[in-house]
C-alpha cells in the first residue's frame, strides 16, 4: 500500500496565490489571446506545485518529489534500510514578502514532521507533516513498526 503524504507548497503562499491568479486570468483571456497560453502555464507551475513524500509500507520503499503542475511526479525510489531509523523534528519557516509601500510581511509556519535518518544520524527524507509534537509522536510507534525500523 502506497501512502502519499503533501508537505509544503514549493513557492509558498504568495508564490502559490499569484500562480493561481495568473491561471485564473490566463484561462479568461485564451478566449481573446492565444498569447494568454503562457500565463495558464506559468499560473499552473507556480500555483500548483508542491512537495510529498510517497511510502511503500510493503515493499519498504520511500521517494520524496516535487508534483511539477500539481500532476508530475518527480524523484527516485530509495529502499528503506534496517539500520535507518524515524524521528520527529520542528520545522520552522518563514515566508516573506514586501508590499508596494516597501514593507516587510513575515508569514511564520511551524509544524512537526517524521524525518527519515540513516545510520549515521544525518536527516535523509522529511516523511509528514504534523501540526503538533502529540500528533507526530502518535503516528511515529506505527511508522516504525509498519517499515520494520527503530525510534531516533
């Protein structure tokens, strides 16, 4: 069983709002402009690309991509090893952005993921996305038991 989970929007939340805008009016004005093809194009890139991680719990496979359009999966299947192990970490991000009247927004994002590691410690693929530490810390005993590998 393949199990998809979507991590983050790759522009962001201004990126993504602007590329659904610029779909938005492409898709209004192919009527008048063939020109306006390109606008549905970049709209479509910008607005709707994201992140995610696939996991194949039967075969022990996992593969981190980016969905180019919000239909194009890219990246590689990596076989999950015994030795790796699952832990949680705290994302922090933030997405900024300046007005016409050159001020600075700041949209801070903090959010919890389960991180696969190799053997060495080192953070290889983030694997979902949880809101709170309780959350993540519910669904990390099941991850490990389900792909057969240990708590960080």
């Amino acid at each position: 069983m393949i199990t998809t989970c979507k991590l983050d929007k790759t522009f962001g939340p201004v990126g993504s709002v602007a590329g659904i805008i610029l779909f938005a009016s492409g898709v209004v004005l192919v009527w008048f402009s063939s020109s306006a093809l390109i606008n549905i194009l970049l709209g479509a890139f910008l607005g709707f690309t994201f992140s995610s991680t696939e996991i194949d719990f039967d075969l022990k496979k996992v593969r981190h991509s980016d969905v180019l359009f919000g239909l194009i999966k890219t990246g590689k299947w990596m076989d999950v090893k015994p030795d790796m192990k699952i832990g949680i970490l705290k994302s922090r991000k933030t997405w900024r952005t300046y007005s016409r009247g050159n001020r600075e927004l700041e949209s801070p994002v903090e959010d919890h993921r389960l991180v696969l590691f190799t053997k060495a410690g080192k953070m290889r693929i983030p694997l979902k996305k949880f809101a709170s530490a309780e959350e993540a810390g519910n669904d990390l005993a099941d991850w490990c038991r389900r792909l057969n590998i240990q708590k960080l």
